[in-house]
C-alpha cells in the first residue's frame, strides 16, 4: 500500500506519526556526530529538505523528545546502538530565520529577537524554583518584551548557560534558514546594519558560548566570512561542492526512481529526469529537487512547483538590472548553452552590483545553475566553472519571470509582435515606442546608466522577451559588436513556412545621419552589405520571406523602417 504524500509537512513528528512519504535521511545524524565540527553549516537550495532535517535532529536529540522513541525504531539511525542510547539526551535550542523578511533594519532585528523569545516561552519552567535569581527571571520577561539590541546578542548564550544549570548537559543549538534576512537586507538597503548585528549575535551564541555542545545553521548561500563569521573560527562550513552530508538533502536518482515505481509511475522515469534532475551534491551527480518529486506523485502531473513555491525576487532583479555581459550571457542560458566564469562560494552581497562572478555564484547555490565541468585556476584560486541552467522547470521559471517584466509594465510587447507579423510598420512603431520606454527604465539598474546605454539596456530585454514569447515558433540568434555599432537580430522559423525577420539596432549619429529616417536607411544598407540573409537563404528560406527592418535609436525615441 502507497504511503500518502504530505505536502508541506516538515515536521519530522508529523511526517512519521501519519505514515507519510518519507525518505530515510537519518544517518545525517550519524555523520554529523561523528564529524567532531562545533558548528556545522550547510547551504542548499531552497525546499531541499533543511527544514525536515532540522526538525528531525531536534526530535533525536531533545529531552523533551526522550520517550519519543517510535519515530526512529525502523530507521536506519536505530539500527546503531550508540545512537539509541543518545535519544533524548540534550537540551536543544531550536530556532527558524524563515519569517524574518523585513523592509527595514528596526523590524528585522526586532523580529529575530521575538523569535527568540519563542525559545525563552517555551523553557519558561526555569523561572520556576531557585534555579534563577531575579535579575535572571526578570530577563526572560526582558527577552519577549524591550530587551535592546546588545542584550538580544547575547540571548543565546544566556539561554544555553540556564539550560546547562538545569540539564547539566550543554545544548545543541540549530538555527535554520540563517540568511533569509541577509538577503533581505540586501534588497532593502540595510545590510550593514544588520550585519553587524548578527556578527555579535553569532559571536556570542557559536563562539565565545561555553554552553554549546553543537550547533548547525542551514541556509541557501554561504555569506562572506568577512561579513558575519568573521570571530567563527570553529565554523565548518558544507557547500554545494563539499563530499559531507552529499546524499542526505535532495533525493538520489535511485531514491526517485524507486518512489515512482511505489506510486505506478514508472513510465514517467524520463519526464521526470528532465524536468527535476540535475543538481550536484560534492560527487553525488543526479540529484532531484524533493518538493517538485512529491507534488508528481501526488498529482502525476508534470510541472514548475519547485520554481514557484517562493519568491524568486532576487533572482530576477540581478538578471534585470545586470551589465551588458550578464545579459548576453543570459540570453545563451535561456538558449539551452553554456556559459564559464570563475566561482566563488562566499557570496559578498554587496558586490553584487559589480561582479559577475558574485552573480553567478549566487545563482548556482540558489539551484538555478549547474555545473557541467569544472577548472580551478591556480593563478586567482578560483573555481573556473561550465554552467547551464539546472533543468527544465528552471527554465520554464525564467520565461515566466521575463513574461512578467513586460505584462507587469503593460509596455504593449505582445501589441508589437501582432503588429510585426501583420507587416503594420505604423502599428509596429507606435507599440515600439512604448515598449522601449517601459523597457529602458525598467533594466536599469540606476548604478550604470548613461543616456549612451539606453538602447543597450533596451536591446537586451527585447531580445528576452522574444526568446520567451517566440521561443517555440523561431530560432532566435543575437549578435554583437562592441560599442553601438551593430545591433543585429536574426529570427528563423521553424517551419519554413513562416517568414523569417531580420533586425538591425543603430543609435543615430548626429554628425553623419540628419534624422532618424537616416539612422534606419542606414541599418538596412547593413542588413544588405553585409549579407545578414545569406544563412537563411542557404537553409532553404526564400529571399522573398526574409522581412528586413532597421531600428533607429535616439535616447528613448525609436524610429523602424524596411
């Protein structure tokens, strides 16, 4: 009998107690434990199973989860004796940053400290009896109400410290989803701030604590050491490319393939490869997103549910307001290439509006990005990496993605495609202005822009949106030069049948060309000097199909002409 899929669920309790799916990950704690590290953390995408894990070391280790032992008699875990005389054996300090996506840094660190004062509530029994003086008692009322600032940074190790007295065991400490908040403090302009506030936090709870057992934090990327862990020189920290806990997040292929067969799905082995393979874990290659893997088996439909469970924000604003490079490089992803560039698995946020790699690297640890070969570059000490996008409903995201920058700025897109394949060259220029408007303002990323860039930035979204909205009827080919000199768009049908497009982008040169009616004569003498038509002639295109159109820019006026 099939076990019921829980979605959602990541309780460890829950998931055991209603018999639900579930893949026995628990020999993390086995080599967790047995790793000796003081501080563990461990970075994965999101919805890899964190949380779950989380949740399922809280319940091995807690005292407060000692006569709990059924949930672990058929796991692997259980099969150790060492292990089952651990069950149940310390106090255990369990806290989520998931929530802590504030606007500004007052509600950010204000929120942290009421999640902290979660912990407080629920060992409230300490304020019980003589184990506490009053100035002690006094802080735990302190902690869930206006403890400032420097008190909340050190709340952790005070906890730890009551509950050492009490047990007479030092805690485990487990802090999940850590750099949530980091990464809104990045989008909201506060990261200096916060930083230095949870450098002291994290100084103070996994450092200079003299109560802590062990602690692990999980997150999706590995923020700077110079940014918060700067004091953590006990800090062991797993990424994406690390060999430890390889196979305890995500589901192996092997582990996929035998759900599918649970749930008589084994004829969707190859959909479900395409659509949800393709993360690697240190050397453990076919790994598969857990989330998307139990919403097809419970609706045998294929389909985006990885891409869509949260925001994907910030993802989309370093593609939107990135440079010239990122974008061209961008489009090649979305084309189904490869693109190398050097990686570096320290995300610094704040040099995210100026280095490449830092983008890069941030969107392989988010998941959207794998690695397909890798080089290590002895002269910077770099990782030189081959990425393509992580699979399908990846890229199905990001054509969403890009669908919403245009429909959100109802910049009359899809009213310019109607008009260009009616030949409307009025209608085409009207909805064109229009776009170039929208588009010009919304990829810029106010750090690089000029009046010079305008149609760069202008140039790079269009060529977006036409790989998303036409993707599937032609074979779109963009090619450049440096500077403004040649914009040059080539769209071939996939059935011939079609008629094939030709653009070619100019910026008006005020010495040379008059007006913008120039500019365009200009880029169709271009299209022809240059015999842009000949590919697609020799693919058996007719000269009489191929529609040739020369688009004159001057700062946010467009001009075409054919």
């Amino acid at each position: 009998m099939k076990r019921t899929v829980a979605i959602g669920i990541q309780d460890f309790t829950k998931i055991k107690e209603r018999n639900a799916f579930y893949v026995d990950k628990t020999l993390f704690i086995k080599e967790w434990w047995e790793s000796g590290d003081d501080v563990t953390m461990i970075t994965r995408p999101r919805r890899f199973g964190k949380t779950l894990t989380m949740s399922m070391v809280e319940q091995f280790f807690s005292v407060t989860c000692s006569e709990s032992t059924d949930l672990f008699e058929n796991m692997q875990i259980w099969q150790d004796e060492r292990f089952r005389q651990l069950h149940g054996t310390y106090p255990v300090i369990s806290l989520t940053f998931s929530d802590i996506k504030e606007t500004n840094y007052t509600s950010a660190w204000k929120k942290i400290r009421a999640v902290i004062a979660d912990q407080y509530n629920k060992y409230y029994f300490l304020t019980e009896g003589s184990l506490l003086n009053e100035n002690e008692k006094r802080y735990f009322d302190l902690i869930a109400s206006s403890a400032e600032e420097y008190e909340v940074t050190l709340s952790l190790r005070r906890l730890s410290e009551f509950l050492f007295r009490y047990y007479g065991k030092k805690v485990i400490i487990l802090l999940d989803e850590y750099d949530t908040p980091m990464q809104e403090a990045y989008l909201e302009d506060y990261w200096d701030e916060l930083t230095a506030f949870v450098r002291s936090l994290f100084n103070a709870s996994f450092k200079s604590n003299p109560y802590l057992e062990k602690a692990i934090m999980t997150g999706i990327t590995r923020v700077s050491k110079e940014s918060i862990f700067s004091d953590l020189n006990n800090l062991k920290v797993i990424t994406t490319t690390s060999d430890e806990y390889a196979s305890s997040f995500g589901f192996t292929e092997k582990e996929v393939f035998s759900a599918l067969d649970e749930y008589g799905l084994s004829d969707q082995r190859e959909n479900v490869k395409k659509w949800y393979d393709g993360f690697t874990f240190g050397q453990i290659k076919d790994i598969y997103n857990p989330w998307s893997i139990l919403n097809f088996l419970d609706t045998g439909k294929l389909g985006a549910y990885w891409a869509n469970t949260s925001s994907n924000s910030l993802a989309g604003k370093l593609i939107r307001e990135s440079g010239k490079k990122i974008k061209e490089d961008f489009e090649l992803l979305m084309k189904g290439g490869q693109i190398r560039t050097e990686i570096d698995e320290q995300i610094v946020y704040n040099q995210l509006d100026t280095s490449e790699s830092a983008i890069w690297s941030l969107l392989l640890a988010g998941g959207y990005l794998k690695v397909a070969d890798t080089e290590f570059n002895e002269r910077t000490g770099r990782t030189c990496c081959c990425l393509e996008l992580t699979n399908k409903e990846v890229h199905v995201m990001f054509n969403g993605i890009i669908h919403e920058w245009f429909a959100d700025y109802d910049c009359g897109y899809n009213d310019f495609i109607r008009a260009l394949f009616a030949d409307d060259l009025k209608a085409m220029n009207i909805y064109m202005n229009r776009v170039a408007m929208a588009t010009i303002s919304f990829f810029d990323s106010g750090n690089r822009s000029s009046a010079e860039s305008e149609p760069e930035r202008f140039y790079h979204g269009f060529v977006l949106g036409l790989l998303v909205e036409l993707g599937d009827r032609y074979i779109i080919t963009s090619n450049r030069e440096s500077g403004f000199g040649r914009y040059d768009v080539v769209m071939e049908p996939r059935e011939h049948s079609n008629p094939a497009f030709i653009f070619e982008f100019k910026v008006r040169d005020g010495e040379e060309e008059a007006d913008l009616s120039e500019t365009v004569k200009s880029a169709l003498r271009q299209i022809e000097d240059k015999k842009y038509a000949s590919d697609l002639t020799a693919r058996g295109i007719p000269e009489e199909r191929i529609r040739k159109y020369g688009f004159a820019f001057q700062g946010k006026r467009v001009l075409i002409g054919r």
